[in-house]
C-alpha cells in the first residue's frame, strides 16, 4: 500500500480549493507511481492502482492524503508478460516522494493557487509511505469505512454538555485512547472541514485498474489462473433484488384473489377491486366540471386530492384519474409536475 499525503503548509491552500488540490494530489501521486514502476530497476512494467481520499487524522484535525491498493507486479510492454516485484520492495520511496512533489507542483502550475502556495514548500520533504500488505484484504477493510463512512461515528462521541463536544480517538502508533474536548462551534468547524467537493469522486482506478484497460486485466487475470470477476448477486430481502433475466408481466396473480405478487421482489400488494367502477375505467367523455384549486388557502387532510374509487382518486385541480398513494402530496400543482 502506497500513501502520500500533502505537507502542512499546502494545507491551507487545499481546504480553500478542495476541488483543484485533490484533483492534482490524485494524478501527481498516480502518475509518480507508474513513472518508476516502470523503470527496469523495480518492477518494469504497467502496475495498477485503487486509490481512496482520507481527509481526517484520527482526532479530525485536516490531514489530507491518498492510499493506494497496488499489485506486487506489473504488465510488461507486449501487454501478455507478468512481471513479479520483489516481495519486499516496490519503488524506492524517496525518489518517488521528489517526483511528487515535482508533479504535483506541474500540476499546480496550470491553476491560479501556485502563487498563495508558499515557497519553501517546495524545497522540504514530501512524506511518501510504502509497506507490503500481503493479498490486500486487510487493506480493504482499513480503507473501507474512508469510503462509506463519515470522519466521526457517533459511538465515539463521549459527552454534549455545557456547549462542548467531548469525543475520544486512538494515538496514531501508541493505539492509547485519549479525548478531545471542544467547543460546540470549534468541533462543528472541524467535522465540516472534511465534507468533500460536491459530486467529487473519492476513489479512482489507475493503470492496470483504469476502465480503459479492462480487457487486458481480464486476460491478465485468466493467465495467472485467477477465478474471472462476476457481478455480485444481491440478495432477494426488502431492500435489494435480483432483476430478472426476461422481463415478466408486471404483475402476477396468486393463489388469493386478494393479493398479486411482485416477480422481482416477492412483495404482495392489494388485488384491485373486481367491482366494476365507473371511475376505474378511462374516461370516454368530458370530465365534470372541478373546481380550480386555492393556492392561497392551505391543504387539508381532506383537500389534497378526491378519492373517488377504493384504488382511485381524482385531482382536485385538474381531474385527473391517478392510482391511489398511502401518502398524497399536498395539491395546489397537476400530478404531472410532482
């Protein structure tokens, strides 16, 4: 696993342009990366790469950074070659922390935040961090809750009192448990800090593992005797299903008469009325007049909609037919513009 992070002065410049300085930390690091792997003296070919944003430290002070899941190996140049890297070592870790910060700064470079950056950033040491671990899936569930989580469960919240926030957190490399106090308003400043860009994407796919190379790691895969990658089944429950092969009917009947059954969810609903309704047939002629709705005069429970049959209810305001809902929205719009 591969993890560069950001040194402290840049950090002022990325929580006020998240969107610019994450993009560049993405592709510098990446591209860093398959720059030495391909070197002979390493591993000499296209490696891969699964990379995940972690904004927080564990305190949720701001600490930006990527981690990145890599194969030990990489595709040689005729594409058909697995070259192995050493079990021990992948590239040399400062050298790829000085190409980096080189490309990060290239990066930079084409934006107007290279000037509010300061200067003897530049010339420091940039923290790169490698280590081997083994088939990768302890990583995945470290890595894990970055993605689906936020930076604070509430069952690490310790106490709420006085306007206060009291939470506790692990030190990093002692694993001690300590707490953080802060004010309501500081502790708010400081979880908000790691909200992401809107319609941002935390986790990115890099060579071997780019969308554009799927064919080739699906061959890679046949070759080194791995089983092929199928879409995961979900599981027939209350909130996932299995979209059926051959689109059925939409609904069908069941043993009762009054209940059908949903194919793809197994769900039964309420038989129409086999009464014939006037109302549940489609209107052949003219509606009766209704009267234009009150827009100024707040909906009732009575008023939002006029129930003319077990399963139908007429709009109020256009007259409408429309299948009955458990909750009608409040009228005053036509049903179309819901």
């Amino acid at each position: 696993m591969l993890t560069f992070t950001l040194p402290g002065p840049l950090r002022s410049v990325a929580r006020s342009h998240q969107t610019i300085v994450y993009d560049a930390l993405f592709r510098a690091s990446a591209e860093a990366a398959q720059h030495l792997a391909r070197d002979s003296r390493f591993v000499g070919g296209q490696i891969g790469l699964v990379g995940v944003l972690h904004t927080w430290a564990r305190d949720l002070s701001y600490h930006p950074h990527v981690h990145y899941l890599v194969p030990a190996g990489g595709l040689a140049d005729d594409g058909q070659t697995w070259l192995p890297s050493r079990s021990d070592f992948l590239v040399p870790v400062k050298a790829l922390s000085h190409l980096f910060r080189a490309k990060f700064r290239d990066s930079l470079r084409k934006t107007d935040c290279l000037a509010s950056v300061p200067a003897g950033v530049w010339e420091q040491d940039w923290v790169v961090h490698c280590q081997p671990v083994g088939n990768g899936l302890t990583a995945f569930q470290y890595l894990a809750p970055y993605i689906f989580r936020v930076a604070l469960s509430n069952r690490r919240i310790v106490t709420v009192e006085d306007d206060r926030v009291t939470f506790r957190y692990r030190a990093s490399g002692t694993g001690e448990t300590k707490f953080c106090t802060l004010l309501a308003e500081q502790f708010i400043h400081r979880f908000l800090q790691h909200v992401l860009p809107r319609s941002f994407v935390k986790v990115r796919y890099y060579g071997l593992f780019s969308p554009g190379h799927r064919q080739q790691l699906s061959a890679l895969r046949q070759q080194l005797g791995a089983p092929l990658a199928e879409p995961a089944s979900r599981a027939a429950d209350s909130n996932t299903f299995a979209a059926p092969l051959v689109e059925p009917s939409l609904l069908t009947a069941t043993d009762k008469v009054d209940a059908v059954e949903v194919p793809s969810t197994g769900s039964r609903l309420p038989a129409p009325a086999t009464d014939a309704d006037p109302f549940d047939a489609p209107p052949t002629g003219s509606l009766p007049p209704v009267p234009p709705a009150d827009l100024n005069t707040p909906s009732s429970p009575s008023s939002p909609s006029v129930m003319v049959s077990p399963h139908r209810v007429r709009c109020p305001a256009c007259g409408q037919l429309m299948q009955r809902q458990a909750t009608l929205p409040p009228h005053g719009r036509s049903p179309h513009e819901w």
